[in-house]
C-alpha cells in the first residue's frame, strides 16, 4: 500500500502540470456533470488564441461564474482538442486568483 500512495503522490506533482491564468467569460454544460469553462488570458491578439476551453468536473465548477480571474492546472498529455479556441481536459485543480 505505501508504494501505491508514493506512485500516485508523484503523478500528482504540480511540477508536471501545466497552468493557465485568465478571466472566465463563459461557461457552457458538457457531458457527465462536466463543465465547459472558457478562461481568456488578457494578452494582445486573437482572442481565440488566449483563450483555453477547460473540462472541469462536477467538484471543481460549482464555485466558478463568469467573470472570475482563476489558474487552472491541468495534465496538458490527458487529451487536447486543438479547434480553436482548444479544448483542453485532465484539469487536475483551479485556484481563484481575485475578481
């Protein structure tokens, strides 16, 4: 059981994980309880290429509206849609940074 616990501590290592920070300007249903949480960064450009369409599940998304400013961080190998704006899953936790 201990090296169980070790294996799944080490792939929870936020140093494998991959971080996005922006605003949510929308949220959408998507299958299974999850969410579709739009996070734009406020970089100059496409919008379609700062924003980030994150799968978040049912325990993750209940707190989040629109509007929030929040990082996600996420397993960027679990699977991406790469339509633009890309459809990103395996969100791993979501940090609310302020409003």
């Amino acid at each position: 059981m201990p090296l169980i616990l070790i294996i799944f501590l080490v792939a929870c290592n936020d140093d494998d994980l991959s971080i996005f920070s922006g605003n949510v300007t929308e949220i959408t249903s998507a299958n299974n309880n999850f969410k579709w949480v739009y996070v734009e960064q406020e970089n100059e450009g496409n919008e379609d290429e700062n924003t980030i369409i994150f799968s978040v599940p049912p325990e993750m998304h209940e707190e989040i509206e629109v509007g929030d400013d929040i990082t996600v961080y996420y397993d960027e190998f679990v699977g991406r849609n790469d339509s633009l704006p890309p459809q990103q899953f395996g969100v791993e936790r979501i940090e609310f940074t302020g409003n």
